[in-house]
C-alpha cells in the first residue's frame, strides 16, 4: 500500500501529501499542483474563446498546457446537462452537450497541440467542472490526430463518456488521465451511471480529513464513510457539502496552494 505523509514544504510554502514509497510520483504531485493553479488562472484569462467555451494555453520552456475554463458559477447548468443523451462520435460515445461545447474551440486547440509537439515540447491538458470534461474530450480528438498529450489532470469531472468507450480507454490509456476528486464533489456524480455513463483515469480522491487516496487502495466502504463525515462535519453551515467541495479554492485548498 502507498504511505501518505503530508509534510511542509519550506521553500514554497505549500502543504504537500508527498508518496513516500513512490518517489516517482513526487513529480506527479507537483504537475498536479500546477494544473490546479492553471484551471484557477483559467477562469480570469483566456486565449481562446468562442461562444460559451473559453480555454487558456499556457507555453513553458519545455510544456505547453491547455487549460479548459470550468463553470463554477453555473453548476445548476452542469446538473441539468446530465439528461443530455450520449452520441456516437469518433473518439466513442460522449455526452452531446460537452461534445458540442468542445468542438467550438477544436480546431484552435489542436493547433496548439500540434505546434507543441512539432516544438518537441511535452503536452499538458487541464481543467476543473465542465473545463475537466473539456480536456477529456479534447485529449481523445487529439489522439485520433497523432497529438497524444503526455497528461491529462481534471478537478471535479462531471462522467463525460459512455460505459463501452470507458472501458476501452481504460484498457489503454488509464494512466494518461488523472482524475482529482475532493470528498463529497456532486459534480463527479454526473451524469449518473444508471444513464450508462462512466469515469476514466487514475482516482486521486481526497478524504474529508485532506489524506490522499488512490483509487487501488480506495474501497467502496471507504468512499461511502468518508462522505458521510464530510456531511456531519458540514452540518449546519452554509452551503452542502457536494458544493462547496466542488469549487476550485477547495481543491486547492486540499492539495495545499491556499
């Protein structure tokens, strides 16, 4: 089993749940980090934007990130989506209204995504709510054009694709996606699998008490106890606690930014 410390970084001042048994994934956990600073910069800047779907391209010397703008102020419409039917596409089954939010800002962003590569650069796509179903999609498009990105990281994912197309990018691309979820987040709990929807990815589930988890050493009963304390522990406050675990300051709240 992995051990989780959570230790104090002195040189930046960040909290941090390091993998002592997996130096590896130190690396990992500081791309994780970014992301979530990334999908945070993305609600205030952007470089493209059409119609409803806005997206921030961020170019470090070795990376480039394309980040997908979520919608935090807006998760009655996210909700609502959930009864949107899937459609068949190229990349599999996806849900239409995310697909067709996407597809408006497709072409810009394989644009990127090709520039990145040509430039020997790694590639990097992000996002939090809506902006994590954006970069699934968009991570699947661009490995139908050769563009496959080195990393896919999303906070609070909505299920973006059906259960057939879930189990094939599982089977071989599982390790690609990364998918942070913070406690009780009602948003990864749509659309609901009873309309055939399912996750992809590595789980990163953050218990109520800020402890890290991987989705190998995450039962069930685990997950079920853990939200039922988050429940007790938000009880008589404002707000659920599906909610408010689904905005971006309290993933970055857990993972140690703020």
């Amino acid at each position: 089993m992995i051990g989780i410390v959570r230790v104090q970084d002195n040189q930046n001042g960040l909290l941090k749940n390091y993998l002592l048994d997996c130096p590896g994934d130190i690396k990992m956990k500081n791309l994780v980090i970014k992301a979530a600073k990334y999908s945070a910069k993305a609600y205030d800047e952007n470089t493209i934007s059409t119609g409803t779907t806005q997206v921030l391209v961020i170019q470090e010397n070795d990376a480039t990130w394309i980040v997908f703008r979520g919608t935090e102020g807006k998760l009655n419409d996210i909700i609502a989506d959930a009864k949107i039917r899937k459609e068949v596409t190229d990349i599999g089954e996806i849900h239409r209204g995310f697909n067709d939010a996407y597809m408006l800002v497709n072409e810009d962003a394989i644009a990127f995504a090709k520039k990145a590569k040509d430039a020997g650069k790694k590639l990097y796509i992000a996002g939090h709510s809506l902006g994590g179903a954006l970069a699934v999609i968009a991570a699947l498009y661009f490995n139908l054009d050769g563009l496959s990105p080195d990393k896919v990281i999303t906070f609070g994912c909505p299920r973006v694709v059906g259960k057939e197309t879930a189990e094939k990018v599982n089977l071989n691309h599982k390790r690609l996606f990364c998918r942070v979820v913070n406690n009780n987040d009602v948003v990864t709990r749509i659309p609901p699998r009873s309309l055939g929807y399912s996750h992809i990815g590595d789980l990163w589930y953050y218990k109520e008490s800020g402890e890290l988890v991987m989705d190998n050493d995450l039962s069930w009963w685990d997950l079920f106890w853990d939200r039922i304390e988050g429940r007790l522990e938000d009880f008589g406050e404002f707000g659920t606690d599906g909610l408010k675990d689904h905005f971006m300051d309290s993933y970055k709240k857990q993972i140690g930014i703020i």
